[in-house]
C-alpha cells in the first residue's frame, strides 16, 4: 500500500489533447520519477463529463508514495523544476484550467 499520495490535476489547452497525453506519458511522468526516488506507481484519468458541458478535458495523475514523507518529496519535485528537471509543455493550460498538486499522507492501521 502506498504511504502517501500526489495527486496532480492538470487540462490540456483545447485542441492539443493527444500531444498533451503523449508528453504526459512519455516525458513528464519519467521526469517526475526521477526527481522523486519514492514514486513507486503512476496512474492517470480523465474526468467523465455526464453533463454534456463544454468544458476543456481534466485530467488526474495519481503518483504513490512509498514513504509518508511527503516534505522530503515535494522538496525535491521542486528541485527538479527550478533546476530544469522538468520539461515543460505547450499543451498543458496554465492560465484557464492551471495544474493543481495535493499531497496525501495514509491514515489508518496501514499508515
């Protein structure tokens, strides 16, 4: 079971969804796990819209923590990123939809 959890919300700019999910899987998740050594499994979705709105795609990416330290791993995701570590994009929408990060430690008997 998974320590902790960073889950990831991001969009992609409107029209670039498949450049946006191919440098998703093939460049940012590889980029990501080798800035964080407790990455121990990544799984990605796409919000269902039931609704039939018009909103642009959401996706989520669940990385599991093999530790609880959750301090340590953002350290280093952000040293990655100030150090170039983390290739960007110009699929990814940052400024109508910007990518969300949330940090969760386990509870519980399995903590």
């Amino acid at each position: 079971m998974a320590k902790a959890l960073l889950i990831a919300y991001s969009s992609a700019v409107p029209g670039k969804d498949a450049e946006y999910e191919q440098w998703y899987d093939e460049i940012h998740i590889p980029d990501v796990r080798a800035a964080i050594p407790s990455v121990t499994g990544v799984s990605r979705y796409r919000l269902v819209d039931l609704t039939g709105g018009t909103a642009a795609p959401r996706y989520v990416a669940v990385y599991e923590l093999g530790d609880a330290d959750v301090a340590t791993a953002a350290g280093q995701l952000g040293a990655a990123g100030q150090a170039g570590r983390l290739r960007p994009t110009d699929t990814i929408d940052m400024t109508g939809n910007p990518p969300d990060l949330q940090w969760f430690a386990a509870t519980g008997a399995d903590a």
